[in-house]
C-alpha cells in the first residue's frame, strides 16, 4: 500500500507531463483534463476503506468541482492587480472556504451534479475574459520533480488522515487543487496575468470528464469489484473528455469560419 501511494500519482503526474514531449500537444491537452489526480487517490481510499466510503468520496470530489471553480475564480480576479502569493492566498483561501461548506451538504447524486455544473456555469460566466496566447515554457527536471513529490504528498496526507476526516473531507482533500497552483503560478509568473485567465477558463473541458468519472464510480462501487468500477469510470471518462474536445473544436472551426465570412 505505502509503494501505490509514493509511486501512483506521480506516475500518472509523470505520464501527462511528458505527454507533450512524447506523442505531441494534442494527446498532452487530451490527457490533461483525465482525474490523474483524485482517481488514484479514490482508488487507494477505497482499497483501505471499501467500496461504500470509496462511492461516498466520489460525490464529495464531485461536489468539490465547486471548490475548484471558487479557486480559479479567486486567483484569476487576484493576479490582474497583485503577484501570485497574494492570488494563491486567495484562491487557496476560497478552496477552503467552499470545501467546508460542501462538507455539511447532503451527498446524494443529483446534489452534486447539480452542484457541479452550476460551479462551472457561474465560474465561465464570471471569470474575466482573455484572449492572451502564450508558449508554454519548457518542463525543467526540477518542475517535473516537482509536480511528482507534490503528488505524492497529497496523496499521503489524504489516506493517512482518512480515517480520521471521514469520506467526506477525503473526497474533498482529493481534488485539492494541486495542479492548479502549480499551473496558475508558474503561468502568472512566466507569462503574465492574461494568460492565467485564459489557462483557467480552459480548464471547464476537464469538470465533464470528472464529473463522467466520480459519478460512475458513485454507482458502480456499490455493485462491482474495485477494478470493474475504476476501469469502465475511468473509460468513460476518456470518452467524455474526446466528445468535449471535438465539440470545442468544431465550435472553434464554426467560429473562424463566421468571422472570415464576415471579413469579406
């Protein structure tokens, strides 16, 4: 157990950051919107505590889309006026602030669906508008050490106090957002604030996926092994996420035809 939690997420960490490098930008931007993150954490948590605490964790990360959307949403309005310490304090503090409050809602299917798609619904409306583009900066070795050890400890820290926390807070520490930091400030950083708005506005692609995940997991622990139940979410996942990305690009291909019509 102690070997799955140090070399899991990392994995997983190590695979989406290379993916880039290895089979290009479309199968990087692809495999980023995945649970690389909270699916190993879940799948550990329910190999330490079974599948009904395992089911009821997945509807709080569900829920937890929420926190996510307060966290973007906190930093992205942040950084246009201050550096990234401050945005981080405040996006970290509104992660905080929504976690606790979902913690007392009921966990129910249709709750956190619910919740969920009306977090991304306010957080697209609401964020500020950019159009910036930018070269994402090279992955140093220290960057990708980084991000791996960053797994690792998240995913220690949420098995170990799990017991303690509940299913709730540990579906919640799940999707801590870990790589969401790590992007937005490295993104502040290197690039400027415009660009972090339009990293965090393109993050919506991933909450279907996620939201495809956490609720077949929901349903299907209850009925199946572990490993049926991760595998078929984990396959609708992947199919979930290839729709959106077609259906964003069709939109984009839609648009640039409207706008070149319009042009002449």
């Amino acid at each position: 157990m102690l070997a799955l939690k140090l070399t899991l997420v990392p994995l997983f960490l190590l695979i989406v950051s290379m993916s880039g490098k290895w089979w290009g930008p479309a199968v990087a931007g692809w495999l980023a919107g995945l649970p690389v993150v909270a699916g190993p954490i879940l799948f550990l948590l329910v190999l330490a505590h079974g599948a009904a605490f395992g089911a009821h964790a997945a509807l709080l990360s569900l829920s937890a889309t929420l926190a996510s959307e307060a966290f973007n949403f906190a930093y992205a309005w942040t950084c246009r006026a201050h550096p990234w310490p401050i945005a981080l304090a405040a996006g970290l503090g509104a992660w905080l602030a929504s976690a606790f409050g979902l913690s007392w809602l009921p966990a129910t299917p249709v709750w956190s669906a619910f919740v969920a798609l009306a977090a991304v619904g306010f957080g697209q409306s609401f964020l500020p508008r950019s159009t910036a583009l930018a070269a994402g900066a090279p992955l140093t070795r220290a960057d990708l050490t980084g991000r791996m050890a960053a797994g690792a400890a998240l995913t220690i820290v949420v098995t170990t106090i799990s017991s303690r926390v509940g299913a709730s807070w540990s579906g919640l520490l799940a999707v801590f957002p870990l790589l969401g930091t790590i992007l937005c400030v490295s993104s502040q950083r290197a690039h400027g604030a415009a660009f972090v708005v339009s990293l965090v506005r393109g993050m919506v692609l991933g909450r279907f996926s996620f939201a495809a995940f956490c609720l077949a997991l929901a349903f299907s622990l209850r009925t199946q092994p572990a490993w049926a139940a991760f595998a078929e979410a984990a396959a609708l996942a992947m199919l979930v996420q290839w729709l959106t990305k077609q259906l964003a690009m069709s939109q984009r291909a839609e648009g640039a035809q409207q706008s070149a019509v319009q042009a002449d």
